[in-house]
C-alpha cells in the first residue's frame, strides 16, 4: 500500500467507485483508493488505520493478522515456524520458504541443497532417497 499525492488525473475508487477528489490517495492491488476505503476483505478494519502494509492473497486484501493467520506470517519458516529475518538467507519451494538450515528431509534430517532432487508430499520435504513413490510432487 503506497500513498500518492493525486495528480489532476480523475481517478475512482476501487471501494466505492466514486471520483477520489482528495488530495491523497492509496494505491493497492494495481488499483487506487480512498484512504477510508481500503479495508482487510477478512476483518474489514480501515487499513490505513493498522499500518502501512497489506498482503494481497487472490483477490482479497488482507491486514497483517489475518493474513498471518490465514496463510502463516509472510517471514516465517515453513518447517520451524519461527520468524526469519529479513537478511537471512532462505529457500523457497513454492509458496513456502524456510531458513538453509530448515530445508531438510522429514526422515533422514538431511539437508537439501539447491540443485538437490526432493519431494514434497503432504507438504513436507522428503529427500529422493525417502520420498515414497506414492503422492509425490518432484521439485
């Protein structure tokens, strides 16, 4: 979410779809609001009001806690839970990322490489040796 001072371009609201004649506006999901329109499609609190950050989840709007709540924190580690850093260096595998040290096999606890085949099965890593041939995604 990013505030924008308005240009004398004629802009309408996303929320309300009326003309935004105020001097500021937000832009959020590629679209331009009132700054009382934006609000969390989950919980419907004013997002202006929270904070400066909202998530976009398909087509939903979502504020900080539901959107964790929803969907896991947006820097939390997908096998230990535990927040990651911002300056940490993670891998991903797809929707999911996960501290170097967490990116391991469910069985044998070793840790996955890039370049490493895996499996992802019911959504927990198996490395190729202990992936089972039943359900599995490679990645």
């Amino acid at each position: 979410m990013s505030a924008s001072k308005l240009n004398n371009a004629v802009r309408s609201c996303a929320g309300c779809k009326k003309e935004i004649k105020e001097k500021y506006l937000l832009s959020a999901a590629d679209k331009f609001w009132h700054t009382t329109c934006l609000k969390c499609t989950q919980c419907g609190v004013i997002l202006e009001q929270v904070g400066k950050t909202c998530f976009e989840k398909g087509t939903s709007i979502l504020c900080r806690n539901d959107y964790s709540r929803l969907y896991g924190s947006p820097n939390t580690c997908a096998a230990c839970a535990k927040q990651i850093s911002p300056t940490a260096k993670v891998l991903r595998s797809g929707q999911n990322i996960y501290h170097v040290n967490c990116f391991a096999c469910i069985t044998c606890k070793r840790l996955l490489k890039t370049g490493d085949t895996y499996y992802v099965i019911d959504g927990e890593l198996f490395c190729k040796g202990d992936a089972t041939m039943n359900n599995q995604q490679e990645r």
